[in-house]
C-alpha cells in the first residue's frame, strides 16, 4: 500500500473507551534523557514494516520544542519485567483548521509486545490524559499503511479527515482493505 499520510479527528473527548493494562504492566511519564528510549522503541516498533527511519533527529523535531512539556504530556509503558516497550504522546496542536486540538502523538509498541492487548489500554490512558490536560478534542495523523492503528483509531471514535492532503484517495486505499463500520 502506498505511503500517504492521513489525518483523524474526534470532536470531543466524552465517553472514551476505557481498557486497563494487563497484570503487570504499568505507565511512567517522560524524565529528561529519555529521548534514546523513545527511539528504541520506534526503531523496535519498525522493524517489522520499516515505513519510518526513526532517530534521535525525528525526536528532537517532534518534541525538541517544548522538552518540559514532555514530562507531563509523554507516556512509557513498562513491562512487568521493567522494561519501557511503548510510547505515547498526549500533545497538542494549537492551531489545526483554526483551532486548538489535543494530539495523540506517535504511538508505538515494541516489536516483542505487539499483538499482546496493550494498544488499547495505551490509547485509553492517552486520551484520558489529553483530557485531564484540558483538551476538548484531539487529532492524531497516521499513514494508511498502518491499518491496525487506523481500527484502533476508528475504534476509539476518530474519523477520517477528509479536508486533509490526498484524503480521498488514502481512504480509498484504506477503506479497500479495512472493513469498519466508521468507513461505511
């Protein structure tokens, strides 16, 4: 499928779907030099489908900008063994189509856990924090690609943003090989 960038929105943060962690695992927030684990992760995360080379430098473009807001805005999830396997950011974007949005902001899961039930709990705790926050919507951008993200998107209630660069045709795409109800 080919890389093209999509945009989804949810136009309020009510009535987020709520799934807890499996035994054992747990969330941390940011510290100062955690950067190189943010990048461990996503390489480990892309090692399966290699759409993104992910190094210090995507880091420090993504969040070198506001690093304190990293610490109350970024999220590790830790195994039971101590190990920090996935990343998510609860992060803003003060101007999106006019307005202010909370962003949830490069999610990835290690290679070693994926399949293992915790998108979903990294999701809720994500959007739950945007709205402690004080955000009243979000956004995120993904590529269409990446299909379990996008149910997982669509399934915690972000629909597709049409208004975005070449929307039609990576719904298209996508809508050709994910069956959702949210793309009917």
């Amino acid at each position: 499928m080919e890389y093209i960038k999509v945009v989804m929105l949810r136009s309020n943060l009510a009535n987020i779907p709520q799934y807890a962690l499996p035994a054992g695992y747990s969330f941390r927030f940011y510290r100062p030099g955690d950067a190189r684990i943010w990048v461990r992760i996503w390489q480990e995360a892309e090692s399966t489908n290699k759409l993104q080379d992910v190094n210090g430098q995507t880091f420090t473009r993504a969040f070198g900008g506001d690093l304190r807001a990293m610490e109350r805005r970024c999220l590790f999830l830790v195994s039971p063994q101590g190990r920090d396997v996935g990343t998510t950011t609860s992060w803003y974007d003060r101007n999106y189509a006019g307005q202010a949005w909370g962003r949830i902001h490069w999610v990835a899961l290690s290679a070693e856990v994926q399949g293992k039930g915790l998108s979903k709990p990294m999701m809720t705790e994500s959007m739950n924090l945007l709205k402690r926050l004080g955000h009243r919507r979000a956004i995120l951008g993904t590529q269409a690609p990446r299909l379990a993200a996008i149910k997982l998107y669509l399934d915690f209630g972000f629909v597709p943003d049409m208004s975005a660069p070449d929307a039609q045709r990576a719904w298209r795409m996508v809508q050709a090989q994910l069956r959702h109800p949210a793309l009917s």
